[in-house]
C-alpha cells in the first residue's frame, strides 16, 4: 500500500482478542489478500489491540473469506478522506 494509506480508501477490522486477530492473519495470507497488522486506533476503541487493515478494494473477498473461515471480526470500519465510518452492518452477522 502507497506510504500515503491514511488519505485513501481503506478498511479496519477491529477483534475481541489477539487469538482472532491471528487467526484472520493466517486465512489472509493464506488467500492472498494485501493487508497490515495495525495498532488500533483510539478514534475507535479505547483498548490496547492490534487490528488489521486492508484496501477497500478487497472488501467483497474480505468478507467473503469471513464467512467461509468462520472468522469472528468484532467491528469493520471504512477510512476514507480521513473518516471512520462503521460498516459492520455490511458484514452479515460476521462480526459481534
């Protein structure tokens, strides 16, 4: 991803526990699908945790590989022009 990810569309997936973090890790890599290990970002929790993120171009397979590997996401948030928007809903009742 180009050094100036911040200013383009990308998506966050925030985990319950580093367990289920790793886990989507595996099944990313293993698919070939671009992504980063990424703090999370206060703007949407207050906990100390690492999320994963990956190009909004990528969301249609994402979510896809979610629901095939059974991977328990907790929140899916869109950045795009330096905003957080939730986007969980999109995801089918993957996440929770």
């Amino acid at each position: 991803m180009p050094e100036s990810a911040n200013d383009l569309n990308h998506w966050i997936i925030l985990f319950r526990s580093i367990h289920h973090v790793l886990a989507t890790e595996r099944v990313l890599k293993e698919r070939g699908i671009w992504f980063d290990l990424v703090p999370a970002s206060r703007e949407l929790t207050s906990e100390c945790s690492m999320a994963i993120r990956f190009d909004g171009n990528d969301v249609e397979a994402v979510k896809a590989i979610l629901a095939v590997d059974r991977v328990h996401a907790h929140y899916i948030y869109e950045r795009q022009g330096g905003v957080y928007r939730d986007r969980t809903d999109m995801f089918d009742g993957l996440c929770g």
